[in-house]
C-alpha cells in the first residue's frame, strides 16, 4: 500500500525536496536538531564538498559542521518557525562561528539559551558542554531572550533538567534581555548575561569599565603561538601504519637530554637544539624548565648542513612525507610545520601562556624558550608600556573575571589562544605610574626564580601577599 511505502529508510539521502517528500512548498513550522559536531581538522574532505554545495556561503574557516545545520534550518524553516537545537556550547564565542552569529542576529529571534556547562548531558561524551538554543525565524530587536548558565557537575538525571529548564533550579542562574544586548562587537559574541552598558550587574558593569577604558592587548604587544611541530614523539598509530627502525615514544622532533647525547651530535649542530616547554610548564610569574629538547628546523634551511640530525631525522623520513601530504602543502620533509619568526623565542623577555587552563596564568622569562602552538608568547610591541606592568595586571583576579566572562571558555576552563588574548583591555598609563606594579612584580619573580619556590610555603605565601597587593593596585588603576 501506498502508506507503507518508506523509500528512504533510515538511510542518507543526497538531495532534499521538502514539496516532494512532505507536500511542504512554504517552510516548516518546527526544526529539532541533534545535529554531528564535527570539526574541518582531519576532516577536510567533508567540508570541501559542502564548500562546494549549496550551502558554500556558510563557509567560515575553523567552524564545526554543526554551524551549516543551524544556517539550513533558517534557511528550511518559514517567518515565525521554531528552532529547536542541542549542540556544543563553543559557537557562543568560538573565532570561527562569527558567520553563525551574524546570521542569527540578522534573520532569528534568540528565545532560550541554556548552557548546561560542565553538566554532562550525554554519557557517550565525556569532555563535551552543551547548549539548548531556541530560536524563532524572524527578526525583532525588542524581543526578550532567556537565558539560563548552570552551575551544576556531573552527570544531568531528568529531575535536575526538569528544574533547570523550569527556572526552578538554584544552582542555576537566570537571566532576561532584549536580543540587541545579547550580542557584543563586531563579533557578535553571544552573552548569555546580556552586554548593554548600562547593566545592573555589578560583574559588567566593572567589566564594561575595564574595556571602555583600556586599549586591545594586540595593539601593545605581540601576540603569538609556538612552533607548529610536525611530530613530536612517535604514537602507537605511527608503530602500527609504518615500519622502520623506530619504537613508540622515540623522540622525533623532540628529544630528551639522554636522547641528544646518544645521537652524539656534532657540537656545530646543537645551534638548532633549542630548550622545549609544554604548556604544563607555565605557571603564574614563572616556567618550570625541562630536559627536553626541539629540533629547530626550518623551511629554508639546508638539512645537509645538519648530517647528525639528518641521519636521526632519516628514521622518520616515510611518516614526515605522509605528515606533509596530509597538511597538503609542499614544504620539505626535515622541517616543522610552521616553525614561527626565532624572535619570538628568543625575545630577551616574554609572557608565556598556555592554550587551556582553569584560571589566569601568565607565565614570564628572560631566557630562550621553545614550544609547540599550544603556548602563547606576548612580547614587547609598544615600548612605552613594559611587559612586567601587563604580566601583573594579566594574573590579577580581575583580570580573571574578564577572562571567565569575556572572553572564551570549554566549560570552566579558558582558552587562551590568540583571539581572546588579543581582546584583553590594556589601560595605558604613563611609565611612571607603572612602577609600582613593576616593583610588585619584581619581587614575585625574586620568589618565583627560586628552584624550591614549588614545595616551599613560607615563599608561595610570601607571593599570595604580593598577588593581593597587585589585586588592590589593579582593581583601583
């Protein structure tokens, strides 16, 4: 019978046809998605067809393919649709949802958005904080959103979604504004505590303070990310897809001091044998220095000027080639990836900052210092301002509060990598009125400099009296 007829299953179709599937001709009245949250990184052949397809103007480098689904279910949906999705909670502020956010500003009514945070909703995924965005299809800027930021840990049983999403919940908090506060800058950076100036919440209002009178990071300083390392180490994936005289965890472009002696490398090589940190490494004020070692290879060096390294390297030649292939680009198969301007780690100071961390730390050196992209450098730019006021004033606890609320996060934790470092507010002051804070911080790294400061009390208390200090100093700049 005609009723029974099911052509497609539950099998992918490659083309839609709303007229010819569902008698739809004038746009659906409800969309629901759970859409897949699939990043463009090892999946670049996904999105080159999708680039290639309908939907190529939802384009934006960095996105997750779950952003196309959003964009197609306004598209799909007619004037007054709802839109019901549970996703990632990234696309609030991620860099490479900005699109995302335009779109929903342009042609939705932001009804309800709930982040559930660190509360996991789905135990198939363990480190994922999700959102439940609802919009309707059409545009009016006086329109009120609710808004709704958990609190709560662990695992969500129904009664506790049940007392979130019925405002009943107290360790969540709740929030109503217009749609034109929810959306902040050029960005359209979505804040689910509303971002219009003249707030009653005592947090914006000193956060709305701190930017109006400060100027951006990048403006003052430079701002980058270590060195792309094609390799590090060898992985269990490497053992298994390659054969060659090598064994899980043998140092490829990073080695151990053990490691560099028994390769007995020429005393002329060891100029490219540069000290590595990992951004576990990084602490407040100071760097924990390590055995390790990176080889500091570039595109245009000359790898026969290296026979030491090149015989050490030549182990590893098959993978670095399919490595290259895979990045699809045609650089040679002895150098890093993206191995940086030497500048950068070699600046005779720099803060130092690891990609992800649970609070503000910014770490300082005045040494060499190498690293993957998951650490960030920020350098001298503007020589007016000195890069121990900005370390003092990036550790202090409102310097906390404008990470945590403004900038980006994966749950409770922040991301520090160059779009949300760039945006810090800076207030610019005469050299003279940064003395005090440099005085401050020169006795911290007096401590921090110390090899027992880690396991010595009385000197981490000495420093939590001085980070007060900085506090005060901060807070009344």
């Amino acid at each position: 019978m005609l009723s029974e007829w099911e052509p497609f299953s539950n099998k992918q179709c490659e083309w839609f046809d709303p007229k010819w599937m569902f008698g739809v001709t004038d746009g659906f009245d409800i969309v629901i998605a759970n859409p897949p949250y699939l990043g463009e990184k090892g999946h670049k052949e996904i999105f080159r067809q999708i680039k290639q397809g309908t939907l190529k103007e939802y384009y934006q480098g960095k996105m997750d393919i779950f952003y196309f689904f959003f964009h197609l279910s306004i598209d799909l949906g007619n004037t007054g649709s709802q839109i019901a999705f549970i996703t990632t909670n990234y696309y609030s502020t991620a860099t490479g949802a900005s699109k995302l956010r335009r779109d929903f500003k342009k042609r939705t009514i932001i009804r309800k958005l709930v982040n559930f945070n660190e509360l996991k909703i789905f135990e198939s995924a363990q480190g994922q904080h999700n959102m439940l965005t609802i919009l309707s299809k059409g545009q009016d800027d006086n329109a009120m959103a609710e808004t709704c930021i958990t609190k709560r840990n662990g695992y969500a049983t129904p009664q506790a979604l049940q007392n979130i999403l019925s405002c009943q919940d107290d360790q969540t908090s709740y929030n109503q504004g217009l749609q034109k506060d929810l959306y902040d800058g050029e960005e359209c950076y979505l804040r689910l505590t509303g971002s219009k100036e003249d707030t009653q919440d005592p947090v914006d209002r000193i956060l709305n303070k701190v930017k109006l009178q400060g100027i951006e990071l990048s403006e003052l300083c430079n701002i980058n990310a270590g060195a792309d390392v094609t390799i590090s180490k060898i992985t269990n994936k490497h053992v298994s897809n390659f054969d060659g005289d090598f064994e899980f965890n043998d140092g490829v472009f990073v080695l151990g001091e053990d490691q560099i002696r028994e390769l007995k490398i020429p005393n002329k090589e060891l100029k490219i044998v540069k000290p590595f940190i990992k951004n576990s490494n990084i602490n407040k004020y100071f760097v924990s220095f390590t055995k390790e070692r990176l080889l500091y290879l570039r595109w245009e060096d000359n790898i026969d000027d290296y026979p030491g390294i090149k015989k050490h390297l030549a182990r590893f030649k098959e993978i670095l080639e399919d490595q290259a292939n895979r990045y699809e680009e045609n650089y040679p198969w002895f150098a890093l990836h993206r191995p940086r301007e030497q500048f950068i780690f070699e600046a005779p100071e720099k803060i130092l900052v690891p990609y992800r961390c649970k609070t503000n730390v910014f770490g300082y050196s005045v040494v060499p210092l190498y690293s993957s992209r998951d650490v960030f450098f920020i350098t001298e730019k503007d020589k007016s301002v000195k890069l121990q006021f900005v370390l003092a004033l990036l550790n202090s606890r409102l310097y906390y509060l404008w990470l945590y609320y403004r900038g980006k996060r994966k749950g409770e934790s922040l991301e520090l990598y160059w779009k949300p470092l760039s945006e810090i507010p800076i207030k610019k002051i005469s050299k003279l009125d940064q003395k005090p804070f440099i005085s401050v911080t020169d006795k911290i790294l007096a401590i921090t400099k110390d090899e027992d400061y880690p396991y010595n009390p009385d000197k981490q208390a000495k420093v939590k009296e001085f980070e007060r200090q900085i506090d005060k100093m901060v807070y009344e700049l």
